[in-house]
C-alpha cells in the first residue's frame, strides 16, 4: 500500500499552482486534504506522475459569509465551515451535513471545495450544492469562470472542470426567509458512506403555508440527484397524506444500484423514508425559524 | 495473612507504556533493514505459465527477486500440515511461493527485495506473470457440487470426512413424538487485529546464528519451523515476539510463507530482511473463519428435551489445509453446548474452494457450533410454544452429573468431559440480569408506540486451556526482583498483570517487584502458543508451580540462615520472616545470594555468600541434588481441558421502516472459575462481544463468483466502530472452579464472540416473527427477508 512514484511540487502561491497545473494538466493531481486521494495512491488506484501541494496557498482558506451567502476557498477544512457561526446561521444546512461527513478526525483535514469536485455522488457536500443551487468558481492560468452546480457533476467522479481548472471557491447560497432545511443519512456504521442520505428546502409562505420543497439525495444516483416534490404538497399543507405522497415519488425516481452493502430495493426503501422525514424536519425548521426570528 | 492480589482489580502495567506509544512492535525494529514485497496472484484459480522478471532487475534499489524455482531444500516443499488427523485424508499445503498453479487471489507467487517497501512493491508490480485460468470454486455450495475441483487429485473437493456420535440418534428422531429440521448458514469473516503480519530476521555470519522477531502467537512453532526449512540447528535459531498488536487465533497459523522467507533471505543476503503485510494483502493472504452450511435434524419430548440430535455440516476451509481440521472438530463437539441430548451423531465435511485459507479465529468454529444448537433450541420452544428458557432448561447437564463425558472426542484427541460447571444457576442468574419475565410487559409497552422489539439469549460452553503444556520460569534476582518468564506469546491481553498477581500471592513479593517476560525462546524455549483460550489456565497454573519450587527453595535457605524450621516461617512483601517473631528477618535477596555460592565478591551483598564467609567446610558448596540459585521451574501439562461456560442475552429494536437493528442491552452471564483479574475478564469480555457484535451484524467476506474479494479494506470490511458497539455490556459472574489445575481457572479470551451470532439471530427472530437461518444479517437483508416473508411462510425452518 505505497504509491507509485510521483513527482511533488508545493508552489507557494495560486498563480504558481496554475502554471504548474496548466503544465503537467493530463498527468497532475491537485492534493488539498488529501482524504480521498492518498487512500487512491496507496491502493495504486491512480498513479499521477505529479502531485501539486497548495497546503502553503493559505488565501485559499477561509469561510466568508453575507446577505447573499457563504463563501469558502479551495483550503477551507469541513471543521471550519462545520463550527463558524455566521456561515451556519446564513445556510444552516452546511452544519446540518457536514456532521455527517466521515468523522472529525477527515474533517479536520478534509476540503468541501476538494470533496465537492471530488464529485462522488455518495459524499453529502455535493448533493448540498446542488439541492442549495450554489456554484463554483474555477481558475486556471487563463482566467476563471463560475459554474453552477448542475452543470458542474457530469457524470460519477466526473465534473465539468476542463484541464488545468482549479476549483478555488465555493458559494453556497444563504436560507431565504420562511425557509427550512434538514439533512439525515442512513449509514452501516457511524460515518460511513450513507447507503441513503437525503436533504431538503422547503418554503413557507408568510401564512405558513407550503410552496415549495426540494430534496437532494446522496448514495442513489451517479450524481447528486435533487427532486421537486412541490407537487405532492400543492394545497399548501405538510399533511402524511402529502408526505407519504412525497416519500412514494422519491422512492419511484431515484435510481439506486445494488452494491455488497444494499440491494437497490432497499436503498429505495430509504429514499422513500428519508424523504419524508427531512421534509417533516424542514417544514419545522421553517416554522421554528419564523417564530424565532433567526434560525 | 497477606493481602491477595489474585481475584482483585489489578490494574494492567501493560497499559502505561502501550497508551504512551511506547509499544515496540515488529515494524519499529531495525529501521535499516531491507523490506521485502510479494507478488500475489490476482486469480482465483490458474495455472502459472510464465514469470518474467526481467523487467526488475535494473530498478535502482532491488536487491533480489525469488520465484519458487530459487528456493532450495525443504523450503521447496509444501508448507507444513500442523495438525494432521486421520480423517484429514486430503491435505493440502501451499508452497512458500507458489509452484505451477495458484488456488486463491493473494496467493504469494514471487519475492522482491528492496532496501523499502517503496521500491519493493515498485518491482513487484513489474513483475509479469502469465496464467492460465483455470475455473475457480467459491462458496460452499459451489464445492459440493464439485463441478469443478480445486485440486485435480481431491475428489468431490472434500479435504476431510468426519462422523462423531454417541447413541443412535437417528433411531432416537424417528420414536420422538416431534421432530424438526433446520438449515442455516453463516458467513466467513476474520480476525482482522490491527497490526497484520509482521516478521524479521538478522542473520549474524559470524556465528552462524539466526536471530528472529515476528507478530506471532507461537515463537517456538515459528522457531522450529525455521530451523527445520532451513535446515538450521534449533540452538542457532531465536524467536522473539515483541509487542503484538492483536492476533485473535490468525496468527497462531504458522509458519505463514513470509515467515521462511524472511529469514531465507536475510542469510542470503547477510543483511536484516523485514516483511511488513500491509491490509490489503492481510484480507487476501492471512487467514479467514466461520464460514459453515448447517442441517439439524432433532427429535424431542412435550417438554422439549432433546431425544435425538442429529447434524450435518459443510466446512469452508479455503485453498489448502495448514490447520487441519480444528475448526470443525471444534464445531462438532463444542455445539453440544451445556445440553445433554438422549443421542448425537454430527458429521461433517470440510470442503476446498479457490479462498483464502481458513483457520481459527476467536471462538475457532464455536460460534458456529453455538448458532447451530441455539438456533434449534429457539425453533423447539417455537414450535411448541413453550418459554425459550425452559426448553433450554429441561436440557442442561445438571451440576450433580458432573464431571459429564459427552462420549466424543475433542479437538485435543482427549475425551469431551465437562470438568465443573453449573448451568442452571447460569440461567437464573441472567434472567434475573436481562429480566427476563418482564419482558412481555416492555413488549407491549414499545409495540403501542410503534416500536418493534425482541429477546433472545444463547448458552455455551467452551473448552479452554488446552494441552499439551506450558512452562513457566522464576527467579529471584539478588536485588530482590522476581523476573519471570513463560514461552507462550502476548497480544495485549495482560499477561504481565496476570501472571504478576499470580507470582506475587505464590511467592509472597511485591507486585511492582515482578517483571515477566512471554514469548522469547532465549528466555523459555519450551512452549506451545497462545490460543485456545489457555494462557492464564496454562502458564498460570506452570508460573504458579514454578513459584512454589522458589518458594520451598527460600524457605529451605532462610531456614539455615534464620536457624528455624521452614515451617515457622512465611515470605511476606520479599522478606521471609519467622512468624510471631518480627525481629528474626532476611530479605529474599539476601536468600538469593545465599543460593548461589561464590568466589568473587562484586558487591557489599555478595560477600555474604563468598566462600571464607558461609559454608560447611567438610561438604560440597552445592549440595547434591541442589542448584545453584533461587530459581524455579514449573510446568503444568493437564489431563484435558478446563470447560468455561457463559450464557448471553441481548435485547433488539428493529425499525419498521428502514429495518436498522438497534442494540438497546447486551447481557452476559460469565463462569470462567476463580476469576484471577476481574477488570481483565472484563476487558477480555467487552473485546468478544464487540467481535461478536462484528460477525453477527456487520462483518462478511464477500467473494464474487470469480473469487475475487470485493471488500478487501476497512472501508467495505465493517468492522464496528466503538459507535456501532454496545455503550454498555451488563456482567455478572459466576465461578466454578476447575478441579484440574492449581488455581481453579479456566480460560476467558474467546468467551465474549462465542454465542453472539446465535443470540442475535435469536433477538432478531423474536422482535421481527420471522425465522433467521442465515447470519450475518444487514438492514438491507432483514429488509429482503420481510419482504420475502410476506409472500411465503417462514423459510429454512419446517415442522416435518
């Protein structure tokens, strides 16, 4: 279990890092936390021929939170996204997933922006993304672009990056007023891949009515699915009739696949459960938010 | 009289120096040495039509490669068959490194080295090697069929036939007034301890001298082996176990390839050699467990005593047969449990399949042999509707009829015979634990909040502390501290506390006083192993003999020096003194000292014992018959073994919607005799129920069709976090000695693992209404099983 060699560069700023990564693009991979990648070298799964440390590019971590949203850059760990206050307070659901992610120990060293274009359709930030609707900047030594999350997963372990991108930063759009979110995931052992994991946004109107809900699924597609189940609740009520009605039409569109740890059926089964209760737990995020004026 | 130690809380002196990261395991040694990698093969089955290693030879850094054409002697010949048996009439052993044909992936087919593990697995990946398929066998069924054969001379694939039984059980079920039949299964896990394999070896030229250290369960089994496939004198060859961290029964399987290879090429080469088995090739190159296919028939009364048992099992053991067939001998006998059935017959097969070898694991085939007889336990009560306890009850070997002879033979050739044990009072006193008579009442309550819940419980037996023997060494320095050593190996179970408490109470010393060393063969270089539950029985009991002979030797001395009878003296906190008179002294010591007669003095002490000083002229300085030192051996070689008994109750909740089985408490009830360590036993007991927990909901080795292993890491492999463990396992003992050793103990090690897959499949069953043949069992499979029960009735489990 020891890589293959590789060569090892750790440029002290981000425009070193795109020259370099614009350079070697077909053989290189960027290292950040490195919770995914080095288990992938040292299983020899991938054996780039150069790996790009930006450890030392210390602008790119930090969390930045406004009117309009969180901000994060391509260092920022899970830990701290996971304990600032403000960014939590803006999107609660950051915290809300990022408890999920793996155990403290990877969140320490973990990235979300590295995790997110990781793009593996089981982790929990990459379903957040999509089902918050945030984007991603990229950079390379010609210039940046934003990409919007559904744009951005392509396919399983597959985004949109073209060669010599870097994802440098993460937006993650703030909870509008009368909404509500919750995030749960099924999971064999604490930690663990989820075997379905589910998050959802509903709103209310002023008068608490429903007039929308969406979902987002991990572990049941080959990239992060996220569903308008806004039909099931069209007379305005978070009703179990409505719920069931939600929990049935998640179950019938996710398209789970059986693995050594879950039939499909299953992971279905779940879906259908999850669903209903993370929009339950939304619905009273949204209630509780309005009563009490913050989260 | 002094305070005791044995019985008490004694914290472990392991425990600071390991905690601290002060541990030295196998890897921390000789940084310098050259590292070893091996090229597995990635078939299940194939012939090797070529190796190529051209390819390596110039990568900077290899020193050699090995293939199975270079290795010389006996080295050339298929590992040793450890334990042979008559109705082992086909064997099979692998090579070192593989030659002609491979019969699981992980199978080691060449050696690199390299001066680290980073350029050695560099070339091995170089390496070409060309197979040809050949069609592999996986699963048990798949062997029975027998369609295709692992080994072209092994028909049917059947290594082993064995056929046990007392009375005629089948005449017994066909006059029974009901009769039921059950098929079950269990699923192959591991030990998984987290350091893997790990061996050594220095080779010193000059004197010809073999010099070994190695993560082992046995050094003198690896000590003899090396000597003899090496063609090395046993003299010139030491084994020393430094701290291991884990073996759980897979390293009592020895020697493994690297463990002859290792040093080979270390006297080769003239250089240290270290193989280091990352966790890859631990899933795919060291040993599995517990994977049997079970058919019990039985015939029982209106009470539900068994009038006749009779079971058939088949027997997963892997590629080849290192280990004999321990595993399901143990099975066999071991289902038998604390019940007493009219008739028994139990025959099995162990069967060859392209997997990874199969040898002990923690329990070595109990746990099977437990699921087996609990199972059918549950399914009597079932069917005629009666308390599962009382069934169980009506069947229990009574405390008056023992020592009881089952009739059979055991895995140690001996005969089956239950020493002490008194399971009724076991019973009692878990039910009481669990509460048992009120779990109806908790039943109902959950059901109205929709909740779902169940009990079940599982009794055992287990014969521990098997023979042939052990030995145990004391001396008494001059300074007054006791070294102790024995030659069966630790893995952290807290030997040095143990075998402490022992010497000290034996001898009458400190505690802090006492130093013991285990499995170094320069220290003690007769042993047999740690396993089999039996270190505390084994080497406690020869520590303890070895004690007393240093205590008689004192006492003798001190006598003469005290001028009094041994008989008025005692040894308390290392002074012997004679009693009633505080003043009349003399350190123990200064009793060493006195032991050893001298011609140099080289301290203010050993004055004393020089030769002007003390002595009678007119005799020999050491007496005839006597020896020089205050030393003593023991070794302890019992009849048989010692039988522990146990009994576990868990209680479930399962979820209606997503079928998660929660642990809401976990029970034991635990007689292993005079309990020498309580915090031990504990400890011990935690560690097998969380390994239990592991193979009953979490734990499998899932093989494809090809026999590749799909979940070859700790990240497909659950192994429980302490998350997924019991916060909390509910203990209460009981102790009945056993009338065969010095101590009245009987082992503790495996206890904890042996009934829990019974117990939760039991649990499982009573919350869900639906019969559980197949263990392990996930939340996706209940979830299946729920919904296949509702299109038929209950499955594997008939009245006929």
């Amino acid at each position: 279990m020891k890589p293959a060699p590789f060569a090892y560069l750790r440029p002290e700023c981000l425009q070193d890092a795109l020259e370099a990564y614009a350079d070697h693009a077909d053989d290189a991979k960027i290292l950040a936390g490195g919770q995914s990648l080095i288990p992938l070298l040292s299983m020899r799964l991938a054996a780039p021929t150069m790996l790009i440390d930006i450890n030392r590019l210390t602008e790119l971590s930090y969390v930045h939170t406004d009117a309009s949203g969180v901000r994060f850059g391509a260092l920022t760990r899970h830990a701290q996204i996971e304990h600032d206050k403000r960014a939590n307070r803006a999107q609660p659901l950051l915290r809300k997933a990022l408890r999920s992610v793996a155990h403290p120990t990877i969140r320490n060293r973990g990235t979300t922006v590295g995790s997110i274009v990781h793009a593996d359709a089981a982790a929990e930030m990459p379903a957040v993304l999509r089902l918050l609707e945030g984007s991603v900047t990229l950079r390379s030594h010609e210039g940046s672009r934003e990409v919007g999350a559904e744009d951005l997963f392509v396919g399983p372990l597959e985004t949109s990056l073209a060669a010599g991108e870097i994802a440098t930063e993460i937006f993650m759009p703030a909870l509008p007023a009368g909404a509500g979110v919750a995030f749960e995931e099924i999971s064999r052992r604490r930690g663990d891949y989820a075997l379905c994991g589910a998050a959802a946004i509903v709103q209310t109107d002023p008068g608490g009515a429903v007039t929308s809900v969406k979902t987002g699924y991990l572990s049941v597609s080959e990239t992060p699915l996220v569903l308008d189940l806004s039909d099931a609740f069209d007379d305005g009520e978070l009703s179990q009739t409505n719920l069931t009605g939600a929990g049935e039409l998640a179950s019938a569109a996710v398209q789970p696949e059986t693995d050594i740890h879950a039939t499909a059926d299953y992971r279905r089964q779940l879906a259908g459960v999850l669903t209903k209760q993370v929009i339950e737990q939304a619905h009273n995020h949204a209630s509780a938010r309005t009563i009490g004026g913050s989260q | 009289m002094t305070w005791k130690l044995v019985g008490e809380n004694v914290t472990r002196v392991e425990d600071d120096r390991l905690l601290r990261g002060l541990g030295r395991y196998t890897d921390d040694l000789c940084p310098e040495a050259l590292h070893v990698a091996m090229v597995r093969s990635p078939h299940a089955h194939a012939r090797i039509v070529d190796i190529d290693i051209e390819r390596v030879l110039d990568v900077d850094g290899v020193l050699a490669v090995y293939t199975y054409e270079d290795l010389p002697g006996p080295l050339a010949e298929p590992l040793p068959l450890l334990i042979p048996h008559p109705a082992l009439t086909h064997g099979r052993t692998q090579y070192a490194l593989a030659k002609d044909e491979v019969n699981y992936v992980g199978e080691a087919v060449a050696m690199v080295v390299a001066i680290d593990r980073y350029i050695a697995e560099d070339a091995a990946f170089r390496i070409s090697v060309s197979y040809d398929p050949l069609p592999p066998v996986v699963g048990i069924d798949h062997a029975r069929k027998a369609e295709h054969l692992v080994h072209d001379d092994v028909p049917g694939n059947v290594a082993a036939r064995m056929e046990q039984s007392t009375g005629d059980a089948e005449s017994a079920i066909a006059g029974a007034p009901h009769k039921l039949t059950l098929d079950l299964e269990i699923e192959r896990s591991a030990a998984t301890p987290l350091e893997g394999r790990a061996t050594l070896a220095e080779w010193d030229t000059g004197s010809g001298r073999m010099r070994v250290w190695t993560s082992t369960q046995t050094s003198t089994g690896v000590r003899a082996a090396i000597a003899a496939k090496l063609q090395l004198d046993l003299a010139n060859v030491d084994v020393i176990t430094p701290d291991v961290g884990g073996g759980f029964g897979v390293k009592i399987m020895h020697p493994w390839p690297e463990d002859l290879l290792v040093p080979f090429v270390a006297r080769a080469l003239g250089k240290p050699v270290k193989f280091i088995e990352d966790r890859r090739e631990h899933f795919i190159s060291s040993a599995h467990e517990r994977g049997q296919v079970q058919h019990v028939e039985v015939g029982f009364d209106d009470d539900g005593r068994i009038l006749g048992l009779s079971v058939r099992f088949w027997h997963d053991n892997g590629a080849y047969t290192p280990y004999g067939i321990i595993v399901p001998i143990i099975t066999s006998t071991q289902l038998l449990g604390p019940y007493k059935p009219g008739a028994y017959s139990v025959v099995f097969e162990s069967l060859y399949t392209n997997t990874v070898v199969v040898t002990p694991y923690r329990g070595a085939g109990r746990p099977q042999g437990v699921y087996a007889m609990e199972r059918t336990m549950d399914a009597i009560a079932s069917y005629l509707g009666r308390d599962r306890t009382e069934v169980r009850a009506v069947n229990f070997i009574q405390p008056d009829e023992l020592p009881y002879d089952h009739g059979l033979l055991f895995q140690d050739g001996r005969p089956l015979i239950y020493d002490s044990g008194d399971y009724p009072a076991c019973l009692q006193k878990l039910k009481k634990l669990v509460g048992w008579d009120e779990f109806e009442t908790f039943r109902e309550q959950a059901r109205s909040q929709g909740r779902r819940v169940g009990i079940g419980l599982a009794c055992y037996v287990e014969g521990t502390g098997v023979g042939p023997y052990e030995g145990g060494h004391v001396q008494v320095e001059t300074s007054g501290k006791v070294k102790v050593a024995t030659g069966l190996t630790s893995q952290g179970q807290g030997h040095q506390t143990v075998f402490a408490q022992i010497v000290a109470d034996e001898l009458g010393v400190r505690f802090e006083d006492v130093e013991v060393t285990t499995g170094d063969t320069r220290r003690f270089p007769y042993a047999v192993g740690t396993f089999a539950s039996r270190a505390a029985v084994m080497s406690g009991s020869a520590i303890a003999f070895a004690a007393r002979a240093v205590r008689t030797k004192a006492l003798r001395i001190a006598a003469d020096a005290l001028e009094a009878s041994s008989d008025d003296l005692e040894i308390v906190d290392g002074i012997v003194r004679v009693k009633g008179t505080p003043d009349a002294t003399i350190a123990l010591g200064t009793v060493a000292v006195l032991s050893n007669p001298l011609r140099y003095a080289f301290d203010k002490a050993s004055e004393s014992a020089t030769q002007f000083v003390v002595g009678d002229p007119d005799k020999p300085p050491v007496a005839e018959g006597d020896e020089p030192g205050l030393e003593g051996k023991g070794y302890y070689s019992p009849v048989r073994s010692t039988f522990a008994s146990g009994m576990h109750a868990v209680i479930v909740e399962t979820d209606p919607d997503t079928a998660e089985i929660k642990i809401l408490r976990y029970c034991v009830v635990h007689d292993c005799g005079h309990v020498v360590n309580p915090l031990i036993v504990e400890g011990q007991i935690h560690g097998g129920v969380a390994q239990g927990v592991a193979g009953a909901l979490y734990e499998r080795m899932s093989y494809d069709e090809h026999g590749q292993l799909l979940n070859a890491s700790f990240m497909d492999f659950l192994m429980p976090y302490v998350t997924e463990v019991p916060s909390k396992i509910e203990i209460d003992h009981l102790q009945t000695p056993s009338p065969l050793n010095p101590l009245g103990i009987k082992g503790a090690g495996e206890a904890g693992v042996i009934p829990s897959t019974a117990v939760f499949a039991a649990a499982i069953e009573d919350a869900e209404g639906i019969g559980i043949t197949s263990m392990p069992i996930s939340p996706s499979e209940l979830f299946e099983l729920r919904r296949r029960n509702t299109e038929a009735s209950s499955p594997g489990r008939r009245a006929t």
